[in-house]
C-alpha cells in the first residue's frame, strides 16, 4: 500500500466515527438494544447480512459527519451468510478502533420462556425444539461471543433495563438521557392532546387585564416581573419542581427518554409563557434533562 493510500484509509477509518455491530442469541433482546441505541441518535440497520458489513463501512466514511455513529443488527437470520461473519468481523476491526461488536446473551431456559411467551418458533429450530434451535445458535455463535468487545447477559433484565443499561454504555458523556418539553398554551383554544401531565396557571391574575401589558408577552421584563411576583407564583414553582424531580429521574430510569409538560393560561400569551419559561430555568439544572421550551399559543390574536 502506497503512502498515499494508507493516508486515505486513516481519513476513512477518522470519518466513520463509531460503528457499532450488534448481534447474540435470538432472544436476548437486539431489538430492545437497537430502539436503545436510536433513541441516542445512531443510524440503525437490522437484519444485515454480514457480506454487507464492509460496504456499509464505507458508505459510513463517505457520509462522514451525517453518519457519525452507525450501528449494524446481524443476526442467524441471515441463515448460511451468518458463517462469515467472524472474519467480516476481524477485518472491520483491522480498519480502525472505531469498530466494536456488542453481543447479548441470555440463559437458555430464560430464552425458551421468552419465545413461548410471544408463540414464535426460533430461526434454527426447524423440526426439532425451542431448545434444540438455541442449542445450535448458542454453538454456531461461540466464536462470536468470544471475541465481542461487549457482552450483556440479559436473563435477569426486562426490556427497560436493558435499554438503560444500553443507554448508559453509549451515551456520549453529560449527554441528556431524557429530553422533557414545556409547551405553554390557551385554554381557549383547547387541551394540546399529546402531553404527559397538564398545570393551570389561571389562579394567577391576568396580566391581560392591565393597559401596560395587554400588548406584551410573557417573554417580556415587564410581564414576567409582574405574573412572577404574584401571590402564589413562586411557592407554585417551588412546588411544582420539586414535584417533577422525582418524576423526571424515574423516566431516566425506566428509559422512558421523551416527556411533554404542559402549561396553561386563558390565551397561553402571558401566565403560561412566563411560567414555562421560569419552570425551564429551574428543571434544565436537573442532571441528565435536557429542556425544550415551546409556545403553542403566543402568535394567536
């Protein structure tokens, strides 16, 4: 290889970022590992035949920043293909650090009681039994296993902690595990219907209701200062964010990764806005959240 060509193969292997191959026993939970790893903003393939694994490696390089982290599901379904898969592995990994195999493993009484509960044949059992086909795989993976940069044994795991267990191995550091949205809205103009949990601001007076601030928003100094100093605003707030820090760290915990407050007044232009706003300072401090903030109703006459 020619100086020039090692040069473009360091750019490649540089560019691709991560590349993460998932495979394991049928079972162990690969789908519940890739919804986990796109959640975290991976670009997920499934049911990648192995022989396909070099092609889509290069394709991850010439993407380079629109592919930054790429994860391949491989699996027995690719029945025959699947005896590749150990040297397709090892010459991935020759081509830079940024390849890594990710196998997941489970009891086999634990993966016979999965299957019989979901009533599906595994993929090499053919005429025999459950057990005679996790037999099979268990042996055709051996090599697999053994030479996997990272093993999850998920008999004692339901789905929700494998996908947190996922998610804690992958997330970037100081990365959000939950991203919580506060969307401010109008009574008036309707419930917003795709929300978790709903708080009323209208026992605060109505800025509306003043001259100086009809034609403002709770975006403005003016509004703010005014619906914050209001009787019961900050003892609200106390209350309220304390109420939801519990709440938010268990969605983190049950891997529940996406959450939508919503905060309401009569026209969702003053009281909402500002407590949203307010409520946003206050819960984005919790480790792990990230806080969107968004007005449904602030442009409406």
């Amino acid at each position: 290889m020619t100086a020039a060509e090692t040069a473009d193969e360091a750019t490649t292997v540089e560019e691709q970022g991560e590349f993460l191959i998932v495979t394991g026993m049928s079972g162990a939970g690969r789908t519940t590992a890739a919804n986990a790893l796109e959640d975290l903003g991976w670009y997920v393939v499934d049911n990648l035949p192995p022989q396909i694994l070099r092609p889509l490696l290069d394709l991850t390089g010439m993407g380079g920043a629109n592919l930054p982290k790429v994860a391949a599901v491989v699996d027995v379904r690719g029945r025959n293909l699947f005896d590749d898969f150990p040297g397709v592995a090892r010459a991935l990994r020759s081509r830079g650090s940024g390849v890594k195999v990710l196998f997941l493993d489970a009891s086999d009484d634990v993966l016979v009681r999965r299957f019989e509960s979901v009533r599906r044949p595994h993929p090499l059992q053919g005429d025999g039994t459950l057990l005679d086909g996790i037999r099979t795989e268990r042996s055709r993976l051996a090599m697999v296993r053994e030479a996997a940069d990272l093993v999850i044994d998920t008999s004692s795991l339901n789905i929700h902690q494998l996908a947190t267990q996922v998610t804690e191995m992958f997330s970037e550091e100081g990365a959000a595990r939950h991203r919580l949205t506060l969307l401010s809205f109008g009574f008036k103009y309707g419930l917003p219907t795709d929300v978790d949990l709903v708080a009323d601001m209208r026992f605060l007076p109505n800025p509306f209701w003043n001259d100086e601030l009809r034609g403002l928003t709770g975006q403005d100094d003016q509004v703010r200062d005014y619906v914050l100093s209001r009787d019961g605003a900050q003892e609200f707030l106390d209350a309220y964010a304390a109420a939801l820090v519990p709440v938010l760290e268990g969605y983190q915990r049950e891997n529940k990764s996406h959450s939508t407050v919503a905060i309401g007044c009569t026209g969702g232009k003053h009281r909402s806005v500002a407590m949203a706003e307010e409520l946003g300072r206050r819960l984005g401090q919790i480790p792990g959240v990230a806080v969107n903030i968004r007005h449904r109703d602030l442009g409406r006459e």
